[in-house]
C-alpha cells in the first residue's frame, strides 16, 4: 500500500498568469488528512458540495459539517491546522496578498490594530459571487484577467475589512465623481499605454490617487469599472487598427495589449459580433 498522499487535482490555477494581487486555485480535494501549513497569503476557500472537515484545534478534533457555498477564511499570519476531509470535493481557493488588503486599510479612517480573523465556517453570497467570477474569468482569460483579478482583489479586501475584521471598520463613503482634469489624465494615460500591462495600481499612481478611490470614483464618473473602460478602448483602437491593410492581425493584436491572437479575436467577437479578420473583410 502507497504512502503517497492522494493527489490534488487542480482543474484551474492563475498563478501562471501573472496574478499578483490575488491568485485562484479550482481543485478536487482529496478525501484526506492535510497537515498544518503556512501561505503568506490571507487564504478563502469557497465549497463547491457538500463535505465534512475535522479541524485540529487546541489538541482536539473539531468537526464541521459545510454546505454547497461555505466559506473559510484563513488569515496569512495564522497557520491553515491540520485537516481532515471525508469525501473528495470541489473547492475554490482564493490567496489575496496582504499588502492589498494593507493598501485598501490605509483608505480607512481609523485602521490602528485591524487584522483579519479566522472564520472556519461562514456563509457570504458576495465572497462566493466574486470567486465565481474569477474562476470564470480564468476558464476564459484574457489579455486583461490580471487587470480584472487586481480590481476584484481591491473590492475583496474592502469587504473583508467592512465584514471580518478584528472590530469594526467604518470606512470613508467617496461622494461624487473624477475631477474633469483628473479624468482626462486617466483617459490620456491609458489610450497612451494600450499597448503595455495596464493595472489598475498604475494607473491610479499616474494621477495620485489610491486604487480603490480611483476605482470608486472612475466608476461613478463613467457608469463604468476602469477594467470594462480599458477593454471598451482596446476594442476601439483595434477596428481602427483593422481599416489599414498594412498591419497584419498579429501587430495588432500587440498594438492593443493582448497577450495573444486568440484571446484578441474572442473578446473582439464579444463586443462586436465579429472576429478581428470577418470585421476587415467587411469594410473592404
């Protein structure tokens, strides 16, 4: 009999994407014991079924019984315990840096002494709604998935400080919208970096402004988040790019910021109907 750990099937991961904010992991856990680990990240895990989980705690067993959308939060400076599972079972796992959730404190009118708290067992439609996102933004990424996981990353670490912080957080409520000029320095920056990684942390810095007040504020300004702007002005460039029969698909694809031809054509054929070549046709 094998004494090799069962193995862990990970049906989905970002890490190879370049996610730096928050990363995703979609996996079949084994029906198996875990030992205690450590992440340097504050670590969500979301089920996807129903299962049992026995926690070492304080030298017992603890069990938990969890319900298709339960919810586990680990904090990075606390140790995942030792664990066992009774049946394999779907899980979403969500590692968000903790600097971000730093960042986003520092927004905060009072954040003396915050830290995220352990929750073994928690039920937040809003927590899995974004893990659901995620993992359907990373079925089909994009050129723009980490600009998508930094902006989620931003509103998750917002609601965990608001929800499941050490005491309560009242954070500041932004009223109002971008200054004109400030926006117009948001529109120059981003139409004269389509063609490079866009994040939403540089573009927030480029007008001195923190992310998620930028983030808030844009989308009050524009009826629009900045990663659906930045796709919208992609999108735009490329058919203006596509009515000169000197450049080839692939150079436009480059001019645009996306990381490859086919993730170029099925975000082009989301917003238009049409892929890059039958759009070309059409106007010659």
């Amino acid at each position: 009999m094998s004494n090799e750990p069962p193995e862990h099937l990970h049906l989905l991961s970002s890490f190879e994407l370049g996610w730096d904010s928050l990363n995703l992991i979609y996996e079949l856990e084994p029906a198996d014991e875990m030992p205690e680990s450590d992440f340097g990240k504050h670590l969500i895990v979301i089920a996807e079924n129903d299962f049992r989980a026995s926690y070492m705690l304080d030298g017992c067993w603890q069990n938990i019984d969890y319900a298709k959308g339960d919810i586990s939060i680990i904090p990075a400076t606390r140790t995942f315990p030792r664990t066992q599972i009774d049946r394999e079972v779907p899980l979403i796992e969500l590692f968000l840096e903790p600097f971000v959730l730093t960042r986003t404190a520092g927004e905060y009118i009072d954040i003396d002494n915050i830290e995220l708290v352990t929750h073994l067992q928690i039920n937040d439609p809003l927590i899995r709604h974004m893990g659901l996102a995620l993992k359907q933004e990373l079925e089909t990424p994009n050129g723009d998935s980490f600009f998508y996981a930094e902006s989620m990353a931003i509103a998750l670490s917002a609601h965990l400080l608001k929800r499941y912080c050490s005491r309560p957080v009242q954070s500041q409520e932004y009223i109002g919208t971008l200054a004109k000029y400030k926006l117009k320095e948001t529109v120059d920056y981003i139409h004269e970096n389509l063609d490079k990684k866009l994040t939403l942390s540089e573009i927030a810095v480029a007008i001195n402004m923190s992310p998620h007040y930028f983030a808030t504020l844009f989308k009050q300004s524009t009826g629009i988040t900045p990663h659906q702007y930045v796709v919208r002005c992609r999108i735009e460039k490329a058919k203006k790019l596509l009515s000169k029969k000197e450049l080839s698909l692939v150079e436009i694809c480059q001019q645009v910021g996306f990381e490859s031809q086919s993730h170029f054509t099925r975000v082009f054929r989301q917003h238009t109907t049409k892929t890059p070549k039958a759009y070309r046709d059409a106007i010659f």
